[in-house]
C-alpha cells in the first residue's frame, strides 16, 4: 500500500526542545532544594511528557513537600511563559522534510504526547500553517504516549489506514506509540536518548535528512 501520511512528533523530532525543559525542570527543582544534573534528566526524564515526569518527581525526591499537580502547573508556566516571547529551535532537516513531504502530496501531521501550545506555536513561528494537515496532542486523549490513542487518533482524522502511515519519533514511548497504533515507525536519535529502546522502529537515523532520503528510497507515496 502506497503511504499517503508523514507523522511527526514534536519535542525532540522536530524541535529541539529538551535541553530547554530540562533547564526548566532544574530551575523548579531548585526552588524546593533538589538538583537536578543533567545526566540525572537524561536518564530518567528526557522524552517523557510532563504529567509523568512530575509523578516521577514526586516519588523519586522524599524532600519534595508538594503534589505532581504543583509541579506540573510549574512546569506549565515555565513553557507558556518561554513561548511567550520565543518558539523552540527547529531541528535539522525539520523544515526541508515537511516541505518536501507536503510537496510529493502527502498529509503531513504532528503528533505529540504532551500539551498542544507548544505545536501550535512551531507552526506559527515558522510558518508551516499551510503544511500541516491535522495536529493531535496529549489534550486531545485520554492516554498519552507510550498508549496507541494519539496515533489512533491521527489517522481518524487524516480518514487513512494506519498502513498508508509513517511515523517520525525520537523515543522509546514515541515509537511504542506509533506501533502499537499499526504505524510504521522511523526513529531519529538525539544525543539525549540514544538510550532508549528503538528495537520497534524499522530503521534508526541520527537526524531527519538521513530520515527523510531513507523513506524516499524505501516507499511509495500515494
């Protein structure tokens, strides 16, 4: 079956975004006196949306005094108030690969576990209204990713069959995700999580271009 969609994730596929959270998730740490190195955020929190890591927080730190819900209303706060003023550094190769994807007649999708505002704006700031088809976000379902149902979700949407699909994502949860969906999955690897489990993708790439070439050379669209 000839593939008709390319869905994206967001953080850490297209953007690159995690250094940004991690710099927020120590600032907030450290107001209750906890620190949060970096390779302690790698390990345990890069790649995993924010309900979970402030769940983990909470269980992980016995000097923490308050709730995962403060410190995802913090969390929160810290990203809106960052996007206020600035969007997220494009990855390499994020553009050329949805502009070329779109070009060739695909649909093109974003598909993130975590909160909506952050895709939304990426796609103002950089000017890609007009390439992306549908957005679908943690907001929108009940069971975020490592669960099928952002993905589920996507191809509802996009009115196509999980196999005229491919999947971009850049973590184990992102591409359990995808295939547990019956989405064909690529993953990109940053320096972050080269980790995590990939074992599920079909291929492994270190940035998108090299992503991008692979799914030409291997499929057919539409």
């Amino acid at each position: 079956m000839n593939i008709k969609a390319i869905l994206f994730d967001h953080d850490g596929t297209l953007v690159d975004s995690e250094t940004i959270h991690y710099e927020m998730w120590k600032i907030i740490l450290e107001s209750y006196g906890i620190t949060l190195t970096l390779e302690d955020y790698i390990q345990n929190y890069a790649g995993f949306p924010t309900i979970s890591n402030a769940e983990t927080m909470t269980n992980r730190y016995s000097a923490l005094s308050v709730t995962a819900s403060v410190l995802i209303d913090a969390k929160n706060s810290a990203t809106k108030l960052f996007l206020s003023t600035q969007a997220f550094p494009l990855m390499k190769g994020a553009r050329e690969s949805i502009n070329y994807f779109k070009e060739q007649g695909l649909k093109v999708s974003v598909v993130t576990g975590a909160s909506g505002e952050g895709v939304k704006n990426t796609i103002n700031s950089y000017d890609l209204k007009s390439s992306i088809s549908t957005v679908v976000s943690g907001d929108d379902v009940r069971k975020s990713k490592p669960a099928p149902d952002c993905y589920l979700l996507a191809t509802q949407r996009l009115g196509l069959h999980a196999s005229e699909c491919i999947a971009i994502e850049d973590s184990e949860n992102g591409v359990a995700a995808a295939v547990a969906a019956n989405v064909t999955c690529v993953a990109v690897s940053g320096s972050m999580l080269k980790h995590h489990d990939f074992s599920k993708a079909v291929k492994v790439f270190t940035n998108l271009d090299e992503a991008r070439h692979w799914i030409v050379e291997s499929y057919e669209f539409i």
